[in-house]
C-alpha cells in the first residue's frame, strides 16, 4: 500500500494542494500502511510518555483527528491533530495553500480551518483503549471575544482523549494571534490553559508551539514566563512570516506561513536558541524543513528530543518515515550511541 500512495504523488501534485491533501487523508483511511518494528535506539521517554521513535506528524495533516491510528500504523511515533477550535469555522478563502516546488516548500494561509471540539472529541473518544500517542493542538476561533477562554475551553474538553496538549498561539494566519506569545498576555493564556487541564483532573502534558520569527529578548520573555508557568514542553516551531532572497518559485511571494525545506535553517537556530535558555526544564520538539535523516539528526543535535514533519510528505510520500528512522538508527550505531536521548543538543553543548 505504501508503494502504491507515493506511486500516487505525482498525479496528486496535478490537483490544488488543498484538494491533494485532502485526498492524501481519505486515501491513508482506506490504504493503510503497516510499518515494521522500530529499532529499540529510538525509543525516547519524555513528556512522560513513552515513545516508539522520535518522528512525529506534525499538526496540520490531520486537522480533524480522522486519521490518527492510520498515521501511527503507518510509522510515526506520534501524531498531532487538530489545530481545533471550540466552534468550527471555515478558515480563510481559496486558494490558500500554494505548492513552491522549485524550493521543496509549501505557504499556506488556511486559518484554522477545522470541524470544531466537539467533532473532534466524539472521534478520539471512538480510539478510547486503542494504543500509540495521539496529542491535540488546540487554537482560537478567529472571531472570538476571548480567545484564552477559547484555549482553556479546547484544552478541558479533549484533555481527557489526548495523549498531551499543545497551545498554538504561533499561527501567522489568524490576524492577532501571534500577539498572545508576549509578555503579561502569554503569562495570563498558560495560567488558564493549566488550570483547564488540571480541571479536567488528567495531568496530561501541556505544550507550546511558537514561531521562528521571535527577537531573541522576546524569546526569552517567553521562555521566562513558560518556565513560571511549569508547563511540559516547546514546539520550536510553527511556520514563518519571512521570505529568503534565495527563494526561486514565484508562490513565496503568496501570503501566509513558509514551511518546509526553507525554513529549516531558521527554525533550527532557533530550536538551538531555545534550548540553551529552556537549560532541561522541559523537552523540546523541532519541527521545520525535515525531509531526511540528516535533517531530523541536525534538528536532535540542536535540542530536539523529538521532532515532527508535514511539509515533506508533499514532496517524498509517507516511505519518508521509515527512511528517516533507518538513518538515525544507522547514525546512532555509527557513532557508537546507545539511544537518542545521548545526541539532544549535542551541537548546542560543544
């Protein structure tokens, strides 16, 4: 079946992106891909939580929780749905995702379009006793009045399905949301997003997504209130508001978040920023830009104890996953490595 999904990319790259990626979701439902046992290296313990490789789908693949267990089948360690918000809402108009092939990139401007909470929360309450980690990243609707009520809202609901939560405050496509990663605001958002999970009486981990397009005093604002807050864990990061003069594909100049292999380097350096001021209060996991085995091992290296990718399945398909766990597992016994967890932040401590 995996053969015959990236057999499928090239007529998929034909469709709008929007409609590919919808027709990717269906397809891993009804085609599902059974990976082989992961190499016992790669298991990673963090969050407290026990995963079985350090390679997870990023949020934004399976916005509604569709497809949660069909992804983990298929080889990740982990999966990440949503972003959800409490009411559903359609997002921004068409088009709004644009394929860069010519920079193995994609700029979307989707505006948390979702089913909402409640859809969400009747699907991962049909996986109850089903194993494999499944977290929920969690977002405001774009017209709330309140949208920290928005946060503690999602966050109490699904705490009781979910496997951790993620804060998403890090989006460029809801106007203003980005403003909730600063100073009095942030403090104010994670001391009600605790409070809403310790509500729902299940201490599940709770997490924060942020952008790479932060000044380093702003990230260490942030990172002093998270660290106040005791919240578990940093996703370094979301997608990014610039563009690099080296971008060739006309579709940068589209409006909205950068992913993929473009944003590697901005969101590695700022994982490795991140990681020297978190100095091991909490985990963090990288995403951005990773389409290989050489680009997770250098996200690991920059302080990632996991890591997660969406982007490149456009562009390589789901055989992707299990390159990439066979090249961190040929690069731990290469250099003499018994586990993951002797790399994290390595290039950041030398």
């Amino acid at each position: 079946m995996l053969k015959l999904l990236d057999l499928a990319l090239p007529i998929a790259r034909r469709l709008d992106p929007e409609d590919a990626h919808g027709l990717a979701v269906r397809a891993l439902g009804v085609f599902p891909i059974l990976a082989g046992r992961d190499d016992p290296r790669l298991r990673v313990s963090a969050l407290g939580l026990d995963f079985p490789n350090p390679v997870g789908l990023a949020a934004g693949f399976d916005k509604n929780a569709e497809v949660p267990d069909a992804a983990l089948r298929a080889g990740f360690g982990f999966v990440e749905i949503g972003t959800v918000t409490p009411r559903p809402q359609s997002g921004n108009p068409r088009p709004r995702v644009f394929r860069l092939p010519a920079d193995d990139g994609l700029v979307n401007r989707l505006g948390f379009n979702n089913d909402g909470m409640e859809a969400a929360r009747r699907r991962l309450d049909g996986r109850a006793g089903r194993v494999g980690i499944v977290g929920v990243n969690v977002g405001a609707n774009r017209d709330s009045k309140d949208r920290i009520a928005d946060y503690a809202a999602g966050i109490e609901a699904l705490a009781p399905f979910a496997s951790y939560l993620t804060v998403n405050v890090s989006s460029p496509n809801t106007p203003g949301l980005r403003q909730l990663q600063a100073g009095a605001v942030l403090d104010d958002l994670l001391a009600r997003a605790v409070d809403a999970r310790d509500r729902a009486k299940l201490r599940k981990p709770l997490l924060l997504k942020i952008a790479p397009d932060l000044s380093l005093q702003e990230l260490d604002e942030l990172v002093l209130v998270a660290k106040k807050r005791g919240i578990d864990g940093m996703i370094v990061s979301n997608t990014t508001i610039s563009r690099s003069k080296e971008l060739r594909d006309l579709n940068a100049r589209e409006e909205g978040g950068l992913s993929g292999k473009p944003l590697f380097a901005l969101s590695t350096w700022m994982l490795s920023e991140t990681y020297k001021r978190v100095e091991n209060a909490f985990p963090l996991v990288g995403v951005g830009g990773i389409d290989s085995a050489d680009a997770a091992w250098r996200k690991i290296r920059a302080g990632a104890a996991l890591v997660q990718l969406y982007t490149a399945l456009t562009y390589k398909g789901f055989g992707l996953v299990q390159s990439i766990k066979n090249g961190l597992g040929e690069r731990l016994a290469r250099d003499g490595h018994r586990a993951i967890s002797e790399i994290v932040g390595a290039d950041v401590r030398e």
